[in-house]
C-alpha cells in the first residue's frame, strides 16, 4: 500500500517512552469550551484526503505517548489561564513512568501560543513545539469587534498584544 513520509519517518524512529506528545487546541469562535472532540475530524472528504480521523490515533498507531489536552484548555480563556491550565494537564500526567518526560507539545491556532507560555515557564520540560496556524504576530480579525466575540482570547490574538508577548 502507499506509504506517505510521515509514517515512513514514524517506520524508522525510535520512539523513546519517556517522550510524550501533548495536543494543544486553539481559539474556539463557537465557545466550545472544553472540547474533547477538538481533534478529531468526521468529514468524509477531508478523510479521503488522506487526513486522520483523530489525531491522537496517529501518534499512538505509531507507538508514541500521546496526551489530548484539548478538555483542560478552554478556547476562549486568556494565553496564561491556559497555559496555567495546560501545565495542571501535564503535571497530572507526568506520573509513574512519565515523571520526567520531556514534553513535544503539538499545537493548532492559539494553541501555539499557549504552548509557548507554557515552554516558557517550564523550559526543562519542553523538547520541542510544533505549531500549525498559529497567529504568531496576532490576528487582524482580533481586532474587528464584532467578527470574533469579546473574549479574553480574541485580547491575546491582536498584533498588538502578541507584539508584547513576543518581546518579553
């Protein structure tokens, strides 16, 4: 069967059990909340495509500790509230075999920005961050009342206000 690079890489691997990887969910325009289904795609088309069904699967098919923190950050809570929250997530976790590990922190969107924090205040903790869509200098959209809701989310999006987060 067809074999696409990202498994042919997972194939070749070795996968360290002391290497965790953690989903971060991003902003949430519909006020989820804490959606355990963050990940998870159900559109046939998209699956078609070639994309997974969730994405926790992936890792854990290929052998890889995978922890969905997607019911402990809330989408529309400021960048440090889910950070804070993100790392409550990660110390729960980090328990019997998994003291120590050294956490790759998998990121969508906002998400990305919460697992910056998150590295920030615990360097040692951190292996490395993959962001996907992550609005690293803000989002014009933030700033456009009425287009996103009022939020402490959509205050952390602006270009304005990740100017100052990415010069602290």
């Amino acid at each position: 069967g067809d074999t696409s690079i990202s498994d042919a890489i997972a194939e070749t691997a070795v996968i360290k059990p002391e290497v965790v990887v953690v989903l971060v969910r991003g902003y949430s325009v519909s006020g989820d909340g804490n959606n355990p289904d963050y990940w998870i795609i159900n559109d046939q088309e998209l699956l078609n495509r070639g994309l997974v069904h969730y994405v926790k699967d992936w890792f854990s098919d290929r052998g890889v500790t995978c922890w969905d923190a997607s019911t402990y950050i809330n989408g529309t809570d400021s960048v440090t509230d889910s950070a804070e929250n993100l790392e409550t997530f990660i110390e729960s976790k980090s328990t019997g075999v998994y003291s120590g590990a050294k956490i790759n922190l998998f990121a969508h969107s906002l998400g990305g920005t919460i697992s910056r924090r998150y590295a920030w205040n615990n360097p040692n903790k951190v292996n490395n961050i993959l962001c996907a869509q992550t609005p690293h200098t803000g989002s014009p959209l933030a700033i456009l009342r009425g287009v996103l809701p009022d939020n402490a989310a959509t205050v952390w999006l602006t270009p304005i206000a990740m100017k100052g987060f990415n010069n602290a």
